[in-house]
C-alpha cells in the first residue's frame, strides 16, 4: 500500500473514533429503609430554590411490593424532582409523584455543591414499616436475604428487581449517548420497627451488617461507602417512648459503624422535630439529606 493510501486508512480511521461519543459518567447512590427514607416532607413546604427539577441528576425509584408477592421493582429513569416521598409509585413506564419528598433532594443540591463536576444517579426503593428481621415485619415486610416463608419473596427481592431495572439502562438521561454508573455509596434509614421487638433489636447489628453487605454485594462494589442515620424518638406517644427498644438499635447502629470501616452514622436526627409519632417535620428531612451527603463526601475515595 503507497503511503498517501496509508495516511488516508490511517485518518479515516481517527475520525471513526474522535467522532464516537464518549460515555456519560455517573455517580450512582443508592437510598434505602423504611418510612424515614420514603420521606415524609411535604411539597408545598419546600423553600422555592429546592421545588423544582434538579438539572444534572437522574432518579430511578422502584415500586414497591409485598412479602410474599409479585416481584416489583418497576420503576423508570427520570430527571430528580419533589414528590419521591411516601405515596409515590411508577408501572414503570410513568411515574405517579406524591405530595411529600424524602432527603433525596437535598442530597443531591448538597453534593452537587461538594462534588460541582459531577453527575448524580439515585436509585431509591424503600418501604414504610419495613424491618431487617422477620420477627418485626408484621405486615409490612422484612429485607433479611435468607427469608423463608411464604413464596421466600421479601424486601430484599424487590430491591433487586429495582437494581436489576435501573442498570438494565445504558443510556439513563436519554441523550444518547452510553452512560456509565459508578456506585458511589449507600443512605440508609431503617431499624425503628426493629426496635418495637426484643430480639430483633438484640440481634439488630449482625442483622445491619447482613443487609448492607448484601446490597454492595449487589452493586458488585463490596467497599461502597455507607451512611446509616441514627433512629431517633419524638416521644410522641401516650407513654412517652415510641420505639420501645429504640436505645438497643441505636448502640447497635454505632457499633456496626465501628466495625465498619467504611462507614458513618449521621446524629442530626436526634434534633428534629416530627409532624406525627414516627416521621419528622419538611425542616427535618431537608437537613437529613445535607447530612447524608457531607458524611457520604468523607467516606468516598479519590
């Protein structure tokens, strides 16, 4: 081959590849637990710098489901916006928003201001009423991965099937070109409905360090940073104690972020105020989400 047909192979060849799109990076967090993450916040409380769309940060939020029914999961990427607090619900082809928000938005406001260079993915799937061990769950549901009973689907399987959906999708912000996800960390807020039963609080910390390893596991990321928020009591009932084995889950959140290594426990919670017995106030989730995101920022890696 002469060198002018070389040069012309060779340049052709460049341009394939400067014209190939280059993938979107992501940073991919995932929000878990019971009501406290749902989120309880109401929209029309929002200040009007955080009730609207937040540009540069998609959401998949999966549906969710019943112990011992149809796995759920479904869900649909979409830009971040109020109302993924309790209430919500997606078919998976359109989302159905609620009136109340969770600490999803302010964790992203807050990271973006942290981390400005970046693009943030939340993967959401909670459940109200939810506890760890199957001696709590009543009848809202357990997330233990060894669950038995029934069909042996539980939390944990719904969780799944929301991974599953969410990194099923190569271009999630829909520009056409492939995105890249890096799971970047976990927020968890759960245990209260532990705490109503003795043995499940007593067992709470192995209990802990099951399901998050569980959930790296299926993030395929076995060192994802994790930020548990502490359990707290509004003292909200007739007998003045909500949680009747709360001060049990929350030595046990302590200890397992001690153990951890790669983990922290946000406190603010203890400071808030509620709207009801078990949630807290708008003013509360808005703060728990900052907290979220500057304890998640210590723990992340270069």
């Amino acid at each position: 081959m002469r060198k002018p047909a070389i040069v012309a192979v060779v340049l052709i060849v460049f341009l394939l590849v400067s014209c190939k799109p280059k993938e979107t990076v992501y940073h991919l967090y995932y929000l878990g637990g019971q009501s406290n993450m749902d989120g309880y916040g109401y929209v029309a409380q929002l200040p009007a710098a955080l009730n609207a769309p937040v540009a540069g940060v998609m959401i998949y939020h999966g549906n969710t489901g019943n112990d011992n029914g149809d796995i759920d999961g479904r869900g649909m990427w979409s830009i971040l916006q109020p109302g993924h607090g309790a209430g919500f619900r997606s078919d998976g082809d359109t989302n159905y928003y609620s009136d109340r928000f969770g600490v999803e938005l302010t964790f992203a406001e807050k990271m973006k201001e942290l981390f400005p260079d970046e693009k943030i993915a939340l993967v959401k799937y909670s459940k109200g009423g939810t506890s760890i061990d199957t001696s709590a769950a009543g009848t809202f549901g357990c997330w233990l991965p060894d669950y038995i009973n029934g069909n042996r689907v539980n939390q944990y399987d719904h969780f799944l099937a929301t991974v599953k959906g969410a990194l099923s999708s190569t271009d999630i912000d829909g520009d056409g070109r492939k995105d890249k996800l890096i799971p970047s960390g976990i927020l968890w807020m759960q245990g209260e409905s532990d705490g109503n039963v003795e043995y499940a609080a007593s067992i709470y910390k192995e209990n802990l360090a099951t399901i998050i390893d569980s959930i790296r596991s299926a993030f395929n990321a076995p060192d994802m940073p994790v930020v548990i928020g502490r359990i707290s009591e509004s003292h909200n009932d007739a007998d003045s104690t909500v949680w009747t084995y709360g001060d049990v889950i929350r030595q046990a959140q302590t200890g397992y972020v001690n153990e951890d290594g790669n983990a922290a426990l946000v406190t603010s919670t203890d400071n808030y105020k509620y709207s009801d017995p078990w949630h807290y106030d708008s003013d509360g989730y808005i703060d728990l989400g900052r907290q979220f995101a500057t304890a998640i920022a210590k723990l992340r890696k270069p």
